[in-house]
C-alpha cells in the first residue's frame, strides 16, 4: 500500500510538472513516503535526518517532505517538527490528495507546514498514479481496517475500512488493459471484507468475478487476505476465474491458540488448518504464503511450539517472518510478558531455518516442470537474466532477449532453489 502510495504521490508531482531527479542531490523536492508497522522502520527515518539536514545546508531551496503513516502519528509529526526544523512539509496518510497545494505553501513559508487529518475522507478518486511498471499494476480496493489485531498500528494511522465502487475499480482496471497492462493485484488491508461498507453490497468473489470479466487482462492478484473473512464463496470463484493466479498470501501470525486470541485475529489454527485444506482441494497448483510473527508478549515454549508444528503441517511456499515490534499506542504494547530479544532472536532463527528447508523442497518439485510467466525486467543481481513470475507467484531466472519483457513466456523450470527457481526459455511467448 505504501509502495502504491508512493506511486500517487509521484503522479501529482509530474502532473504539476515535475519529473523525476537521477538522484537526490539533484532533486528540488524531496518526499520520503514512511511506514510505522515496525519500530525499525521509524527508526531508520531518524537515522536518515542527519542526511537531509546537510542536503538543505547545501541547497537551500530543496523541498523536503515527510507524510504517510509514521507521521499520522500526531507525535511523532510533533516531534519531527520540533527536533528537525528544516524539514519543509509533514502530511498524513489522509492528506496525499492535497500535496500539489500543500507544496505550494511549504515553498513560500518559513516554517514547518504540518498537515494532519483527524477526519476519516471518504474515497478519493481521479488522482494521477505514475506507475512503476508498465505491465503490472496495483489497483485499491479497499482503504483503511476494522480489525484491530493488538500488535498493529495500521488501523490508528490507516483509519477504518473504505471500499471504493466497484465501478471505479472497473474503470481503473478497463484502463490499464487499454494502456497494455497485463496482470492487476487488487490492493487492501484486508482484500476479503471488501463491499461490507457499499449502500449496494458486492462481496470481494464478485468483485474478483467481475474483474475477470475484462477482456484483454491476463493475470489477476490480490493481497491481503484475512483468514477470518476467506470464505467457502472465495475459494469457488478464484477456482472457477481462469485469470486469477493460484496464489494466496494468508497471514497467519502463530500457530498457538492462546496467541492467536491475544492477538485478536479472530480464528483458530483447527480454522486455520481446515482454510488450507479447503483451498488446496479447490484450487490445484495453488501456493500458499504467509506472515508469521514471533515474540508475541506471553509467547511460551509451548507457544512457540504449536506454531512451529503448524508450518511443518501446512508447508507454506515462503513466509514472512517478523519479531513482534512494540508499538505505542496499540494494546499489545502495554501487555504482560514482553519477551527479551534473545529470546525472540533465538526462536525467529529456529523457524526460519524450519521455513526455509520447505521452501526449498517445494521449489526443488518444480524442477523439470513447464511455467508460463510475466517478465518483469532483468535479474536484480545478473542484468543478463531475465526475471518472470509463475501464476504460483515463484520468481524464475532465466538467459533470454531483452523484448520478452513484459511478455507471457513458457519456460522449463531447470533448478529450484530457496528464493528462487532457475529456467530455460522454451520459445514461446505472447
Ligand atoms: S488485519 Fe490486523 S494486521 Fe492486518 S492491517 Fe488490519 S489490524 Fe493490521
């Protein structure tokens, strides 16, 4: 969400005649888009002030801003704004659609220009996007959550939940396929809730239903989805709904029970278990991915045990792993039995060395298999290699020409390894 962010921020920028620096010391405005979901995250945005401050010594004129949800946080925006003067402009995450304007102050004013919504908008739409790819494409569907896990700020800095009308997702989506986009991932806190809040209820299958009905898409994602919501209705359509790719990102935080209330994620792991089970049997080929958080404050041995047996039983594809973050202001921050680190180091090392042996042998099975994928540029570490993503969301490097790029390919998976799978191109693309 932060990334699509970011996106429009970049649109209202070029739409008011802005383009893009090479680099930041060139550059006459400077936004930085936060995230307050970890500590680590906030932190580095402190670190990195020292940075600005010499740049603005250097070059006065430069703009700098600061928005999204770490300076949703009335203090924090607070503190920004006292400890680092030099900063031109703080916004808030509700606040994005007004940045051509609020520029237009910071430019001529000789303080801080600090702007934070109390209020909750409703949907905004028409904002510019500048898109960072020009095949694939991130599409909101709902805004904000109502589900107030006990670890998570997103629901104070992200507000409650808002679904934009189906008609404008429609809309979004017909345009992109106009402009040549190939594959969508509908975007939301919780993708599953979607249409909870429309004065002419659509659930998020018949959302998905619709949107597959567009001609000349290939490829349809979507990502978050809650457990709690995932239902019977879900699994029917992403099964029957030839252009959705059998790939669900399934947050399941902990395989313990007692965690799992204390968290408020509003299911068991027996829910948990059967969901899988259920999606598995619906939907062949489908990967299953997942977020898993260790040192849940009152996390116990056994605790920690339980989730540990419940990713040896459900053998995710790839996890992401976190060691639970404090967060203030969140109920999760002021409960008994905060672990210390070592704790929470020692167990997070167990887990991953237990994930990444499953990943690893699930992406050895692929090996020998044939996979259609969308290029998505050249290899982050080989520019010779290309770079495509199964429908299984399973990143394949392989040797091929530069205009496959954004194409659908067939490849023969040739190696599996622990973040990704290595292929052959067999000449086949459209
Ligand atoms: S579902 Fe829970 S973890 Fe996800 S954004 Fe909402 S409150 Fe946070």
């Amino acid at each position: 969400m932060n990334m699509h962010d970011s996106e429009v921020m970049a649109g209202i920028l070029e739409n008011i005649g802005y383009v893009a620096a090479e680099n930041k010391e060139q550059a006459d405005v400077l936004l930085i888009n936060t995230c307050c979901v970890r500590e680590t995250a906030e932190n580095k945005i402190f670190g990195l002030m020292g940075k600005l401050r010499k740049l603005k010594y250097e070059k006065p004129s430069l703009i700098i801003g600061i928005g999204g949800c770490m300076t949703q946080q009335e203090k924090v925006a607070e503190k920004i704004k006292t400890r680092f003067p030099f900063i031109d402009l703080i916004y808030g995450t509700e606040n994005y659609h007004r940045l051509a304007e609020l520029l237009k102050t910071a430019q001529g004013s000789q303080k801080t220009v600090l702007e934070l919504s109390h209020q909750i908008n409703p949907v905004i739409e028409g904002l510019p996007i500048k898109r960072a790819s020009g095949f694939r494409a991130w599409v909101v569907v709902t805004y904000g959550c109502n589900n107030y896990c006990t670890y998570c700020i997103v629901p104070y800095v992200r507000r409650s939940e808002r679904s934009r009308q189906p008609a404008h997702i429609i809309l979004e989506v017909k345009d992109l396929v106009a402009h040549g986009y190939r594959e969508i991932t509908l975007l939301g806190q919780n993708v599953n809730s979607y249409g909870k809040d429309l004065e002419q209820p659509l659930d998020f299958a018949g959302l998905l239903a619709e949107v597959n009905k567009i001609s000349g898409l290939d490829r349809i994602r979507f990502i978050t989805s809650h457990p709690r919501d995932f239902n019977k209705r879900l699994i029917e359509t992403i099964s029957s709904c030839e252009k959705i790719c059998e790939h669900i990102h399934l947050p399941v935080q902990a395989g313990s029970n007692h965690i799992l209330k204390k968290m408020n994620r509003g299911y068991t792991r027996e829910h948990f278990i059967n969901l899988v089970e259920s999606i598995r049997q619906s939907i062949p080929g489908v990967s299953i991915t997942t977020d898993i958080m260790i040192g849940f404050p009152g996390e116990s041995d056994k605790d920690f045990q339980d989730t540990l047996d419940l990713i040896e039983k459900i053998r995710f594809d790839s996890a992401f792993t976190f060691i639970y973050s404090q967060r203030r202001g969140t109920p999760a921050a002021t409960m008994e039995g905060q672990l210390p680190d070592y704790v929470k180091s020692e167990r997070i090392k167990v887990l991953i060395d237990i994930q990444n042996k499953i990943s690893k042998e699930i992406n050895l099975q692929e090996v020998g298999k044939k996979r259609w994928l969308l290029v998505e540029g050249t290899s982050k570490t080989n520019k010779k290699l290309l770079s495509g993503r199964t429908r299984s969301n399973k990143t394949v490097i392989f040797p091929g020409p530069h205009f496959l790029n954004g194409k659908i390919v067939e490849v023969e998976i040739t190696e599996g390894k622990l973040t990704h799978l290595a292929g052959k191109w067999l000449d086949n693309y459209y």
